[in-house]
C-alpha cells in the first residue's frame, strides 16, 4: 500500500533498538522486547517494549497489535483491493456508483476525516485524490526515468481539481454506506491513514495496561506511558536544510505522539528543481511555506492530520489553529531555515547527550 504521506522526518534515538533493513520477513524479532514489521503502509513498523516482562506474552500482545495495523492497512489502500474487504480502493473504482455497504470502522475513519475538514478549513482534505494522483504518476515515472522527469500540466491540475468537493463523499452512518457521487473524484488518505492507525493500536495497548511501549509505525511515532524510571524518551527531530543527515532539535517525550511532515523524505527534481509531494489546494503545486512541521499531541491520528495542515497554512493560521485546539505542540522550519515554536515545544527541549 503506498499512502502519499511523507514518512516522518522525526526518528527516535533509542539506546536498545536495531533498526533493520533490508529482511525478506513480514515479522522479525529483536532483542529486547521488539517486533518489527515490513507489511503495513508501505513502510517499516516498529513495536518495543521497555517495561520488560515474559516474552511470550510480549508476542502476543504485538500479535493483536499487528492485527489491527492489518486491517486498517487493507482498509485504507487506495492501490489494491483485499479479498473479503470493501475498502478504499473499491470505493474510488465505485466512484458514481451506488452506495457500497463498509465495515462500521471505516464509517468512523470517514466522518473522522470530515471533521477534520471542518477542523483545518479543507486543508486537510481526504477528497483530493484526484490531484495527487497526477503528482503521484509524475514522480513514479521520473523515478524508473528522471532524465524525461515532468510536472503535471496546469490544465491536468486544474480539471482534477473540480472534483475534489468533501461534499462528494456520502457517508449513510444508518445503513452503513459510502458513496462518491463524482465519477472523477476519489480519495487519498495519505494525510491521515497512518496515523489513524497507530492511535488505534495505541489504544488497545492501553486498553490491557501495556505501559512503557513505544510504536514507531513509519515515522509515526506513538508512545505509551513512560519509561519504567518514570521519565520520557529523548527524541531527535531531523533538519530539513540538511537533508535529514542532522537533528535540528533534539526533546524529550512520554505518553504522546509525534509525527513530522517535510519536503526532503519523498520529492523529485525536474529541470534542477525539487518537487515534494504536499500538496497545497490553492496553487496545486507543492507548498512554500515551510521545510518541515513537527506536531506532538496524544493522538497520533490528529498528529498525522495537522502535520500536514499546517504545512500547507500560514504560521500565523496555523498558530491560532493549535491555540484553539489546546493539547497541541508545533515546530515549524521555513524553507530559510528559520524555526518557530510553541511555548510548550520550547518546554520539551532537551540537549542531546
């Protein structure tokens, strides 16, 4: 499943985890008390627990954990569809359709998204498929041929556009249904999926007591609890000037999420000029206005989806958004490298040892 979402320019420092790459197997254990997974969204997926205990019962728990990645995995791919599952896939193809019947948890994912509309003034919109396909297709091919490397036209950009309406997507909670009324329209959950996701392992997690565990679902960082001593994990997030080789900021975490979105994890170059792939709804074209934003809130799923709002929105919109909201930690880096800040991001600051 490939959701157009960058993977997160934040990695955590850990003094314990093996980060393995490049392993035939859906699922590797490590030492101590880790999983890691190669199946879910496209990307690499991490489980730890620091609180030690019976390994047997720590690969169970990862077991159910897994599952649920599992299933919003195949509930949210737009590229493939699963057997036994009307997922997001099937819903674009239906696009003009009748109403399909979907399981109650992608009705929930979907009202969720239009709340979250609502919430960012449609700079979060699930709804604009039809202008990241287009993107999409240009980076692929410059990928497998960046010498032909391209942009999409303005008039391929625009028509898409005219189906990007949130008021395109139908949702009947009472008889359980979707529709996409547009036979152009579709969408993408790249802004949001992930994220989802991991607040919804993350509570399961809570649910049966599980304190000290960290999930790292590609970038997607997701802590519960604290360490055993009570205190939090120091966490590096990387500097979009250098290509993510250095941390701008190194914090300390405990209990809440962390996800990044920047220009440097999936762009393109045409003509010597770079191309992310955050897309902003006014100009249709990559947004200007900054190198990366880091969000830190409990639910990774929110996190996910003001990552990249507030990427596509001004720092003084986006400053009187998360002042609004309350619970919510920002780090915003211009593309000139300058950094702004909240008052309680500036509290979590820590000096790397």
């Amino acid at each position: 499943m490939k959701i157009l979402k960058s993977l997160s320019c934040l990695s955590l420092i850990w003094g314990l985890l093996v980060f393995m790459t490049g392993c035939p197997q859906s699922a590797v254990k490590t030492e101590p008390l880790g999983m890691v997974y190669y199946t879910y969204f496209d990307t690499v997926s991490y489980i730890y627990n620091y609180a030690g205990g019976d390994s047997e019962e720590f690969e169970e728990i990862c077991s159910e954990t897994a599952k649920i990645l599992e299933e919003y995995h195949n509930l949210f791919d737009i590229y493939y569809e699963h057997s036994g599952v009307t997922n997001l896939r099937t819903i674009n193809l239906n696009a003009g359709g009748e109403p399909l019947k979907v399981d109650q948890k992608l009705i929930d994912f979907l009202l969720y998204a239009k709340e979250l509309y609502a919430l960012t003034g449609g700079e979060m919109n699930v709804m604009m498929g039809a202008v990241l396909r287009p993107w999409h297709d240009c980076r692929q091919a410059a990928s497998s041929d960046p010498a032909n490397a391209a942009i999409p036209s303005t008039e391929v950009l625009e028509e898409a556009n005219k189906h990007t309406s949130i008021d395109l997507l139908e949702i009947d909670e009472k008889n359980l249904t979707v529709r996409i009324s547009d036979p152009a329209a579709s969408l993408d959950v790249g802004a949001l999926g992930k994220g989802y996701a991991t607040e919804r392992a993350a509570q399961y997690l809570e649910s049966i007591g599980a304190t000290s565990y960290v999930l790292n679902i590609g970038g997607n960082i997701r802590i519960i609890g604290t360490k055993p001593d009570g205190s939090g994990w120091l966490t590096g997030i990387k500097d979009p000037m250098t290509g993510g080789t250095t941390y701008a900021k190194y914090i300390t975490l405990a209990n809440t999420s962390c996800v990044t979105s920047g220009t440097y994890e999936r762009f393109y170059s045409v003509d010597g000029v770079r191309y992310h792939h955050i897309i902003d709804k006014d100009t249709l074209m990559p947004s200007e206005h900054f190198a990366s934003v880091s969000i830190i809130t409990k639910d990774s799923g929110l996190a996910d989806a003001l990552s990249t709002a507030l990427f596509t929105m001004s720092y003084e919109d986006g400053l009187a958004l998360v002042t609004s909201l309350g619970g919510v930690e920002v780090l915003w880096i211009t593309p000139e490298g300058e950094g702004h800040m909240t008052d309680g991001f500036k509290q979590l600051i820590t000096e790397a040892n």
